[in-house]
C-alpha cells in the first residue's frame, strides 16, 4: 500500500471524483450494490452455505434467548425435525412449479430477460438456501442422539425460523418474477441497468486517460521529456541509411515471458528519486505509462538517459516503482451487455411500428447516456 502522495492511482481517482462527481454513488450504495451483486450471482451458494453452518454451529455452542419464545418439549422437537424436511421440499416442488409457469408467461421471452429476472429476482440465492435448510433438518435429525435435549430444541427452534422466513423469500421471489409479466417493467430494468453500465465504463475511460496525463505531466515537470517515434531513430549519427539505435530496442527482452500483469499503480516518489539521481547525467526521457491495463513483464526502461542503457541495477531499482497485480478473473460472458440489448430493442420496435410507448422509453435511455457522455467529456485542459 503507498502512501497518498506517491500513489498515482490515488490522486487519479481523487481528480475524478472531484471533477465528475455524477458518476460515483456514495459508500452505501456502492456497498448495497456490491452485496446484491455478489448475493445474486450463480456463485452464491458459498454465502448461503457458510451462513446455515454458523447457525447451526452457533445453535449448539450459544444459548440464544430469543428462541425461547416459542417453548417446546423435546418430544414435540422430535415429531418438528422429522416432518420440516419434507415439508420444505414439497414448498421447493410446488415453488419451482409457479417459477416455471410464470417464466413462461413473462413479457419478453429473450435470453436477456431472463438474465435480469434471475439477477433481480434473486432466484440463485433463495434456491440455495430452501436446500441448505433441508440439509439443515437431515443433519439435525441425524446427530440428535449425539447433542443433548437444550441443544437439539435450539437447533429445532433455529430451523422453524429459517422455514418461516423461507416463506418469505419464496413470497418475494413470486412478486418480483410476476413484474417481469409487464413489458415496462422489464424497460424500466433495462434502463437501470445500461445507465449502470454507462458510468462504470465512463469512470474506466476517464481513470485510464487521467492516468497517462498526470503520469506524463509529473515527469515533464520533474525535467524528463516524453520517448517518442523520433527518438527511436539515431538521426545524429545519421550515415546515408537509417537505422533503428541499440537504445531503443535495449527494452525489448526476447527471452521474456509473454505473461502479461496489470498495471496497478505507479510509485511517483521512486520516480522522482530516479530522476534526481540521474539529472545530472544528460538528458532524461520515460515512456508513456497507463493504469489498468495489461504490461508485459519486460525489461524495460521506463526512465532513462537519452543514448545509454540503464544497468541492471538501476532497472531493478526503477521497477520498484511500478505495483503490478494479477488480472481479474474472467466471469462467465454475459448474453449480451445491456447496451447491446438496448440497440436490438431500438432497431427491433422501431421496425414493427407498434411499441410506439416503448420505443419512447429506450428514446429517454438514449438522451440520459447523450448527456452523461457530455457531461463527462475530458477536454484538453482538463489536466
């Protein structure tokens, strides 16, 4: 972690922030939209799993006295755990039924409806948890000769919770799926979502160009001019053909790796230390360096005197001020992205002649993503 004034990445973002406000949400949403994203996804069975196993490990080893509202004897505990089981999976049955009948009826029958039902659903989680409570019951009704009588009750009343609160969600489940049955529904969730995706593309475009300029301006103001085409051609010691100088391929290592890392952050503060150190050696140039986006692990000089090549020394020092990390891992490829979908809408009923209400919604969609562009245009005297 660097500190605030050598991080690259931290003025990058404070300038953003100050200048295109519009396109941050403040800490809880952010942190809201996190958790429903995360909460929604295929994946969230892990959440879902470590949250039953708490309870259950909590119901044996904790005395919670809220459960004992509902006082019940250890004979009717045994008669509940062996009929909870069946029960929830005979809800799930019948769930799963009026899930599948009201897909069948929604507004649009396309592929990315069905992706936004099953985000804004929750369908994933909720399905995750009946069966990790089903689960729950089996194991309950399995180790209740190993526990003692305080404990299987509590585990019993933990679970009579859980299915309670299973009803639910299955209740929550049902009324947003029977939403998707209204074709404005299903535009209104759609504009939601390519405005969404418009600003986080906006604030990745903006990062990466603010990036590069305030790389370069920070290193023209410390004395350093920027490597360009032209120095790559050793024009001084020109005699009658040109030829390409030693020093401007001393970055390329052939016996490099063709991995690639992304480039986090920028360490300004060993910069300048390079800099300094080397000034008084002649004339100083770097290359253009832009965060977030894939570079080659290469030997390369990213500072350097015009016409020598740094020793190895000197690139293992400089290196020091470039924090790499590992990219992202690929998701699973979406259907299509919410602008896309939004472009076939447009093209589709603009054809037919007849969703005329519709097509004046995607219009509205067009003007807000018109005057967001707009306004978060980054002119030349921006830096």
């Amino acid at each position: 972690m660097l500190l605030r004034k050598n991080s690259l990445r931290y003025k990058v973002n404070s300038l953003i922030k100050k200048r295109h406000s519009n396109l941050f949400a403040s800490r809880y949403d952010n942190l809201l939209s996190y958790v429903r994203q995360e909460v929604s996804s295929p994946n969230a069975w892990v959440y879902i799993i470590c949250l039953v196993v708490l309870l259950f490990i909590g119901g044996i080893i904790l005395d919670f006295n809220v459960l004992n509202i509902i006082p019940i004897k250890l004979d009717t505990a045994q008669k509940i755990i062996d009929q909870r089981a069946s029960n929830i999976a005979t809800i799930m049955s019948i769930t799963l039924v009026v899930v599948g009948f009201l897909m069948n009826n929604i507004a649009v029958k396309e592929s990315f409806s069905y992706q936004m039902l099953f985000k804004r659903s929750y369908f994933y989680p909720i399905i995750y948890l009946v069966l990790s409570v089903i689960a729950y019951f089996f194991v309950v009704s399995i180790l209740r000769d190993c526990i003692s009588s305080v404990q299987f009750i509590r585990l019993v009343l933990i679970g009579t919770y859980m299915a309670l609160f299973i009803l639910f969600v299955i209740g929550y489940l049902f009324k947003r799926i029977i939403q998707f049955t209204n074709s404005e529904k299903i535009v209104s969730l759609l504009h939601d979502e390519v405005i969404k995706e418009a600003r986080n593309n906006l604030r990745q475009s903006l990062f990466r160009e603010y990036s590069k300029d305030l790389y370069r301006d920070f290193m023209q103001q410390a004395g350093c001019d920027e490597y360009n085409f032209m120095d790559a051609w050793d024009i001084s010691k020109f005699t009658g053909s040109f030829t390409v100088s030693d020093t401007a391929l001393s970055g390329i290592d052939e016996e490099a790796s063709d991995e690639k890392r992304i480039l986090y952050d920028i360490n300004l503060g060993i910069a300048l230390k390079f800099v300094n150190r080397k000034m008084s050696d002649g004339r100083l140039v770097f290359k253009g360096l832009t965060l977030d986006i894939p570079l080659a692990r290469l030997k390369d000089d990213y500072v350097w005197i015009k016409g020598t090549i740094n020793s190895d020394k000197e690139k293992k020092y400089m290196r020091k001020m470039l924090v790499m990390k590992n990219p992202p891992p690929l998701r699973i490829k979406e259907v299509s992205t919410p602008r896309e979908y939004l472009d076939q809408k447009l093209e589709e009923w603009s054809s037919d002649g007849k969703s005329t209400k519709k097509l004046e919604q995607l219009l509205g969609t067009y003007r807000e993503l018109y005057k967001m562009k707009v306004q978060n245009t980054k002119s030349s005297n921006d830096v």
